[in-house]
C-alpha cells in the first residue's frame, strides 16, 4: 500500500474518524484507524464497536491498493504538526507504516486490517432523505432531554419515529420529554429504532459543515447515515420505546404566554441561587403576572417577576430550573406557551408559531 495526499487533505476527515476512537481501549486495534485505498479513493474508518465513521478523500493520483490499521491518535499528531500545504507519503512494509513528509520521517506499528471490526450494517429496511438543516434542528432540540446511564437503558438513547408522513424525534429522562415533528418527504414508512447517546451525539457533531441531503437508514440492528464524504454507522438500542404521548398533557387549562428570550435569561439568573442539588425553582402565576422564587441551604434568594400574558387563577409550582432552561433554549420563536393544569401535573412548553415541537417538564415539590 502506497499513496500520496496533501495534509490539509487529510487532517479534517483522519480528525473526524479518530474522534470516535477512544483513548483507552480493552482490544488494541480499537485505538488505530483502518486505512483502505482503491485506486484514487481513500477511506479511513474509526470505531469503539458501538458505533463506526467513515471519511473519504479522492486523491489526485493512484496509489497502490491496499487496506492497512495504524495507531489513530499518533498519525493524527502527526499530521497535526507538519506546516500546511506539506505532501504527506504513506507506505506499508514488512508490517510497518512509513510516513514521509519533507525531510520529516514517522515509522508507526500497523495491525492487520482483516482484525479490524466492523458494525454490522445489516440491511436497511427504512430508510429517507432530509436536508442537513432539518436533521440537525431535530437534534439540537431533543439531544439535552436524553438521559445519562438509566436504568432504563431505552431513555439512554433517542427514539427516531417513523409514522407514515410525519417523522418524529423523541428523547426523555422519565422527567422531562422532548418531542419534534418533521414531515418525511413522503415515506409511508413505519418504525421506531432507538439510537443510543453517544450515537446521536457523534452524528451531531458530523452534521456541521456538512451540506445537502442527509440519508437515513435502518436495519434490525444499525443505523446508517450516509452524507457528503462521510458515512456513520451506529448499533441500535434493543428495546421497546414507551408510549411517550401517554406523558404529553391533553388538556392544560392554565396558559401563559410570554417573550421567550426575557423567561429564559430571568430563570438563568434565579438558578444562580438554587440549591446545588435539586436545582428548584418556584413559579408563581397571578392574572398578568409569573414571579420565580428559589433558595438554598445557605439562605440565600433570587426572585424574578415579569408581566406576562395570563388571565387564569392563581397557582404555585415547583420545577428543576435547568429542565426549563434548556427547553426554553431549545426554541427559535420570540414567545413560548407554557401550559399548566396543576400543581401537580406536568408543563406543556410550545411554540405559539411553531407546533412540531413540543417539551414536557414534570413538576417537583418544594
């Protein structure tokens, strides 16, 4: 295997593969990258056995074919520290990766490229085309409802709903719930795969940059996305998502209405003063006006009022501050509906202008 590429070439997709490459590995050939060259085509391939991304790079002459692994985080500091516009020659020999560039000279350790392990992609069975933007708007805003090491291992992951027309989003923590609507581009298709954290995460961080069309496709067991120069492959999550819309409130009586952006920035500075641990806030509702109150074990306090647009009866309840914050940042609109039924029953948080996405909170006693 021999080939040539400019370093500028290649930092950007070898970074981006090795970034699914964890530092401490039980297998070593899980810390190296798999390089395979077919003519002028250059595919590097990273994986941690839950979830796979492959970069591409056209090359401007042939090399000689080949598919070798070499330790990922090395010929990333490598190629991070020759200058720019540096001619980067790479050759396989005798079981040695030989990396030439100017009157610098790299000999890494390779591993066979037939022990390097794969995702299984199975066949995809569902399977649609969204526009990078869509994409990556339904992720932004349902990532941060998705839970971290639950018991529930179904909520440690996102649910990617297909239902006829509509393709949905969902994401929950038991507490609170993130639900976003897009249509489908016409599929008819159904499903409900779970794809896990760290997946959605690294697909997020893939999404920027990118352009055009994202296509999205499902097997029994792996999710696929396929876009400009890059493919991630992601195992799926076995298991049975609940049924999320029993948690959505059908009726919420109590309806305020108010600028998103000054909600948000006042709850921002009450959670200066809440407690550490439960993170509590109050919300008190009178006709025309919403006052948050919060302490802390030190004593300490902060209250915000602002005048809002309410004409129910009063009420008093209690929510973790960072769950409305992170709803509330969610949105894009310059208001937010925020829908009540009681004390005890959970906030509905909308877009007036905007009904594909939908927040739950539940309340917490103060």
């Amino acid at each position: 295997m021999k080939f040539s590429i400019s370093r500028d070439a290649l930092v950007k997709p070898l970074n981006l593969v090795a970034g699914v490459v964890e530092r401490r590995q039980t297998l070593p050939i899980l810390s190296n990258v798999l390089l395979s060259l077919e003519g002028k085509k250059l595919s590097l391939t990273g994986t941690d056995l839950e979830v796979e991304l492959v970069g591409r790079v056209e090359l401007d002459s042939a090399g000689v074919d080949g598919e070798v692994t070499v330790p990922a985080r090395k010929l990333v500091d490598i190629c991070k520290s020759l200058p720019d516009g540096s001619i980067i020659e790479l050759s396989v020999e005798s079981g040695k990766a030989t990396v030439k560039a100017g009157r610098s000279r790299f000999t890494l350790s390779t591993l066979a490229a037939t022990e390097f392990p794969s995702v299984e992609e199975g066949v995809g069975e569902l399977a649609l085309d969204l526009p990078q933007t869509t994409v990556k708007r339904l992720i932004e805003r349902t990532a941060f409802a998705m839970a971290q090491q639950d018991v529930r291992y179904f909520f440690n992951g996102m649910l990617f709903e297909l239902d006829g027309e509509k393709f949905k989003l969902v994401a929950t923590n038991g507490q609170r719930l993130a639900v976003v609507a897009s249509d489908s581009t016409g599929s008819h298709l159904k499903g409900r795969p779970i794809v896990p954290r760290k997946g959605v995460l690294e697909l997020a961080k893939l999404l920027d940059g990118v352009d055009g069309d994202i296509k999205l496709s499902f097997s029994e067991t792996c999710f696929v996305a396929d876009m400009a120069g890059k493919r991630f492959i992601s195992k799926l999550i076995d298991g049975e998502y609940p049924d999320y819309t029993k948690a959505i409130p059908s009726e919420t009586d109590k309806l305020v209405v108010c600028d998103r952006q000054m909600l948000r920035e006042a709850m921002v500075r009450t959670a200066v003063m809440s407690n550490e641990v439960y993170k509590n806030v109050k919300l008190s509702l009178k006709p025309g006006s919403l006052s948050l109150f919060t302490n802390n074990p030190l004593q300490e306090q902060a209250k915000e009022s602002l005048a809002v647009d309410y004409s129910g009866e009063a009420l008093e309840i209690g929510f973790n501050v960072h769950f409305l914050i992170e709803a509330l940042g969610a949105l894009s609109g310059g208001t937010v509906s925020m829908g009540f039924s009681g004390q005890t029953s959970p906030c509905l948080i909308t877009d007036p202008e905007d009904p594909s996405t939908e927040f739950v909170v539940s309340p917490m006693v103060i």
